[in-house]
C-alpha cells in the first residue's frame, strides 16, 4: 500500500470548519463518543463471532484502553474489536456514506435559524459524526486500524482536520482500531488520570467492556517492614485500572441505581442530550425470562419518520449484544422508544433469520407494548401535564397503531387526544371526555378534518352543530381521518366525519318533508347549477346540516375528503378524480333569486357565474383556492359593480 492523500468531502469539510471553531459547549463528550464507538466494535466482533470463531483469533479477552501522555499531550483509545480495511476507513470518516454529515448541517442549520443560542450538543453523535468530535480539542489525529480476520495490513489514517487526510500501510498486527489525539494546546488538561477517569466513570460506566488506563507509578523499594529504602533508586510499575463497573444498567436491581445513571445512559444509548421524559425497567422471571430498560424521549427525534431510520431499541441475548434496530421488539408505531431488551431464553447463537419467528421474541413483544401503553395511560390520568408533552411530539406515530395493531387499537384509542368545539384553542380533550359530555339525543361522535383549526372551526358544516350544542372534534393531523378506515366506533359509538353523507342529528324525519318540498321548488334550478359544474361535482342537493351559509361541500358516505386526497397525494399514491356534493341552504335568499333569474330566462349567463362563484364560496369556506382564482376575482369585482349601479 502506497501512501496516499485525499481531500475530505464537501459536508465534512463544513463540519469540520464547525467543529474547529469550537461549536459544541460541552467538550469533553468526546472521549463518550470514542468509547462509544469502540464498544461498537467490540459489538460487531462479537456478533460475527457467533458465525465464525476463526475471527476471533483465540482472543475474546475484550477491552477497550483509554490512555494518556501528559508530557506528548495525547490521549490514545484502543479497542480489539472488529476493526476497519482501507476503504472502510476512508467511507467511514472521509466521506459522507456513513457519517450522516449532510443531515447533520442541515439539522444545525434549522436549529440555529430559530435561536443563535441554542445548544447543539444534543446533535454531536446522533447523526454518526462523533468522531469528529475529537477535533473540538486535538491538532491532530491519527488513526490505526486492522480488520479482524483480515490477511490485509493494518491501515494509518492521519487528519489535522482541515481539508485532507492521508492513508498508508502501518505494521500494526493485532485485530482492533487506535485512535491517538494531540491536543491542542488550550486542551492539554485533557490528558491526566483524574479527568478521564472522571469522564469515563460519568458517561460511559455501563459499557459491558472494562475500560481500562494503564498508568504509570514510580515508587521506592521497600524493606522487610514496608518501608521505603533511603537512598535507593525508584522503580517504575504499571497499573492497570478499570475505570468502569462493567455491569450492564439494565441487570442491576432498580433500588442499586441513582437517577444521574439511568439518564446518562440514555444519553449514552440515544445521542440526546436531554434528560428523558419516561422511562421503564423490567425484571420478568418464570417460563419467559427477560430485562428491559426503555425510554420515552421527550422531544421527537429527526428521522422519526423517515422509512430507512433505525428503531431505538436493541437486543442482547445473555449479555451479548445481538442487534440493534431489531424490528420485531416493538411495533412500528413505537419506533421513537429508545433501550436494550436482554433475554436468557433465547438461543445466543441464534441467526436473524431464525429470530424473527422466534415466539419466545412475541411474547417479549407483546408484554413490552402492553407495559408500554399502561405506562402511558398512567402518565395521562395521573400527570397530564407530562401527557401532553409527549403526545404533542409523539401522538402522530402513535396513532398509526390504530390501524397496525388490531389488537391493541381500543388501549390505544384511550390515548388519542384531539381539539374540538369545546376545548380553547392548543386544549386537547380524550374521546373518553367526549362521550362523557354528549347530550342525551346524540348518538355518534362527529369529527371534522381539515388542515388547521382556524379554518374549520368556522367552517359552514358545523353550522347545525353548534345549533344543537353537539361538540364536534378536529381532525387537523393528515393521519387522523385516516385511522378511521380501522377505527370505526369508540364505546359502541360511530366516528362520523360531518362532511361526509347524509347527517342525522335525531331530526331526520323532522326534516323529510321539508327537504322534499325545498327539492321539488329548486328542482330545475339545480339541474341547471349542476349542468354548469359537471366537471366538479356530482350532484346539487338541499342541505340539512347549514343554518346560515348558502352552500357547502359534502363527500359521499364512503367517498374521499379533500385532506384524505391530499394525504394519499403526499404518499406518491395515485387519487381517482373524486366528484362531491354541493349541498344548498334554501333559505338563503340567494337561492330565490337565482330562481327568479332562471324563471325569467333560462339561458341568463348570470346562472353559469353564479353557480361557479357559489362553489367556489365552498371551497374557499374550507380553506381552498379556487382553482381559477383570477377567474373568482373577475366575477366578484363584476357582480360588485353591478350591485354598485342599483
């Protein structure tokens, strides 16, 4: 291997400037997130040693070694894990393959747009970019690496972190990665005993690998009572420390553990730099035995809803790490909960395979979502405060388990919080709150979607509604009007959306007749009106549901809303074209005078002007532009003017 130099990508080139310029507060994470990268690959060894023993040559002595020369200002971390080749060196750190650095500046630069303050250390780590970290405090950096298993040389990697890095062949033998840092000269504090081993033991004392310094003593010989020898040269030793526990949290008794403990490790095992919102530790023996340490965030994290993102939780069987990102521990909808699952009943060289079927796997799942969704019901009855803050982050992900998760739909609908007619403005009330408040007469709970609250809740279906004191929710999230396909009815009462179908509010046969006889006067008219708008809606009909407005639109009974379109529209799904119902007031006296117009003259090309500006009035009542907004425009400053001439 010839020795060779190449230039950083674009977006690690930026982030590094970012890094240089002292970005992060908080400094001393980056010795967290080396160790944390080392374990990783301790991780991975162990993992492929399930496979294949030959890799790891005879050694599973594992360790991580944290050390220090005060006098050559470094620290050096080395571990004896699965280590790196060339290229996998030269795509993990020098390129934006696997550091997720685009996401990363994209993400800084959205939080910074909102407070030049803010801090940013929460980001450091979660987007994979802890590595550069070390670059806060050190002039340079060197790395050596040889793969386990690999016939290959070991590799040296050298950056001062500025716009290159070199690559050569380094005579390292051993399987493992060494990574040494020259601190600058404002960081040399960095490399002594005391402020590492405080480091270690504040971030990283669950790591399940002893993290170990070797430090250097001189001392005197003694004599046969213990006492130093005058006058006698001292003698150099080397100790080894551990500077961790090694325990794994999650296998310690609750009672054994402090506060600070479990929420740094959930620093540790999230990226996040807050505290989390909840968290949940089991101990479950008997016929299924298994720990579990998990945790609700409080804040959503960024790629909660991007397909390719990794779950939060991961799986160790017997203390051996197994997998992260496993899939099959909870349920999609419960992506964002973050910890370990760690069984004693299932088989440590199981494949992945194999694992997904495992039903001793079920069963841990179906008791983890049980806890889970009991832990948060509890949260909601006994701290609503708290509620609401996750649910603000984390309701949209957890309704998807509405139409997931049958078996659990009815527990989850317990936790759906929405606004209504009744709440304030940001007041969110429960479906249980709902029923409890319905009037005696009213059989079903009505719902209304649209994009945000200030548009529908003036909006003209709700005009009956608030008549007759019937509270009617808001479905303002995209996702909301579509659980409904899977979530009909709540304690035997139907979800009914109120700008769908007919709508029955116990006046039905009141209403017949007059319905009748308003059809039968407005007849032609309305085969008129809907002549001229054939190409927009379907039918024009006498509306039971308006008191004041002239006109509305309404969805068939099993027909598409304009904000399930526009939801299946953002999914990349084809919409079949979906004609509505234009539904009229007849009391309004508009309708007799169009009457009056059609009467005198059928071909009047007032009826065609206004039968479009009345659906355009009904789109713009439900929050959207006319599709001929300068044709709207036109129409309205004429029959302005012409009201003008009167």
């Amino acid at each position: 291997m010839t020795k060779s130099t190449m230039k950083f990508k674009t977006e690690v080139n930026q982030l590094l400037k970012l890094v240089t310029h002292s970005l992060y507060s908080n400094k001393e994470i980056f010795i967290r997130e080396l160790v944390s990268n080392a374990s990783d690959a301790l991780d991975k060894l162990r993992l492929e040693g399930l496979k294949n023993k030959k890799i790891l040559e005879n050694n599973t002595d594992f360790r991580i070694n944290v050390n220090f020369n005060s006098d050559a200002g470094t620290i050096t971390v080395i571990d004896n894990g699965i280590g790196m080749t060339k290229d996998e060196i030269i795509e993990n750190i020098g390129t934006i393959a696997k550091s997720g650095t685009k996401e990363f500046l994209a993400k800084l630069k959205d939080i910074k747009s909102n407070d030049k303050n803010a801090n940013t250390d929460q980001l450091i780590g979660q987007f994979g970019v802890g590595f550069y970290s070390a670059f806060i405090v050190s002039d340079k950096i060197v790395v050596i690496s040889k793969k386990a298993g690999s016939k290959d040389p070991a590799v040296r990697w050298e950056s001062d972190g500025k716009e290159k890095f070199t690559v050569d062949e380094s005579d390292r033998t051993e399987r493992g990665t060494e990574i040494t840092l020259y601190l600058n000269k404002e960081h040399l504090d960095f490399a002594s005993e005391w402020k590492i081993k405080e480091i270690v033991k504040k971030y990283s004392d669950y790591i399940t690998y002893p993290i170990v310094m070797t430090v250097q003593r001189e001392e005197k010989p003694k004599d046969k009572d213990g006492k130093d020898i005058k006058d006698a040269e001292s003698v150099t030793k080397y100790e080894d420390l551990t500077l961790n526990s090694m325990k794994a949290i999650w296998q310690k008794d609750k009672k054994d553990i402090k506060e600070e403990e479990y929420n740094e490790f959930y620093k540790h095992i999230s990226h996040d730099w807050e505290e989390p919102l909840e968290r949940i530790h089991l101990s479950v023996e008997g016929m299924l035995s298994y720990k579990a340490l998990l945790y609700l965030p409080k804040k959503a994290p960024f790629d909660m809803f991007w397909r390719e993102a990794k779950t939060g939780v991961s799986l160790y069987i017997k203390n051996v790490f197994i997998m992260d990102d496993n899939k099959n521990l909870l349920p999609e909808y419960f992506r964002f909960v973050k910890g370990v699952v760690d069984s004693a009943d299932l088989p440590l060289n199981v494949s992945r395979e194999i694992l997904q079927e495992d039903k001793a796997l079920e069963k841990i799942k179906t008791n983890l979502v049980k806890k889970i969704i009991d832990t948060l019901k509890k949260m909601k009855e006994k701290e609503p405060e708290k509620y609401l803050e996750f649910y603000t982050n984390f309701g949209k992900v957890l309704k998807e388990g509405l139409y997931t998760d049958y078996e659990n739909k009815d527990k989850l609908a317990e936790l759906l919080m929405f606004e209504s007619t009744k709440t304030e403005k940001g007041k969110l009330t429960s479906l249980k709150d709902y029923v409890s408040r319905m009037p005696e007469g009213q059989k079903d709970i009505y719902y209304i979607s649209g994009e945000k609250r200030d548009t529908i809740e003036n909006s003209p279906h709700l005009e009956k509604f608030k008549a007759k004191d019937y509270e009617v929710l808001f479905f303002t999230d995209p996702i909301d009007e579509f659980i409904t396909n899977n979530f009909f009815e709540y304690e035997k009462k139907a979800l009914k959306s109120i700008g769908k179908g007919e709508i029955d509010l116990g006046d039905a046969e009141e209403n017949k007749k007059e319905v009748e006889k308003e059809t039968k006067k407005f007849k032609s008219l309305f085969e008129v009106m809907k002549d001229h708008l054939k190409d927009d809606i379907k039918e024009v009909r006498v509306s039971t549901r308006l008191t004041s407005s002239a006109v509305c639109l309404v969805s068939d009974e099993h027909g598409m809303t304009p904000q399930m379109e526009k939801m299946f529209k953002q999914m990349n799904q084809e919409v079949p074209k979906n004609q509505r119902i234009l539904e009229i007031n007849p009391k309004h006296p508009i309708f007799d005078s169009l009457d009056a117009i059609y009467k005198a003259n059928k071909e009047d090309a007032r009826l065609k002007d206004y039968s479009e500006l009345l659906y355009d009035q009904a789109l713009i009542a439900e929050g959207v532009i006319p599709k001929d907004p300068v044709r709207f425009a036109q129409k309205m400053a004429d029959l302005m003017a012409m009201e003008a001439k009167k």
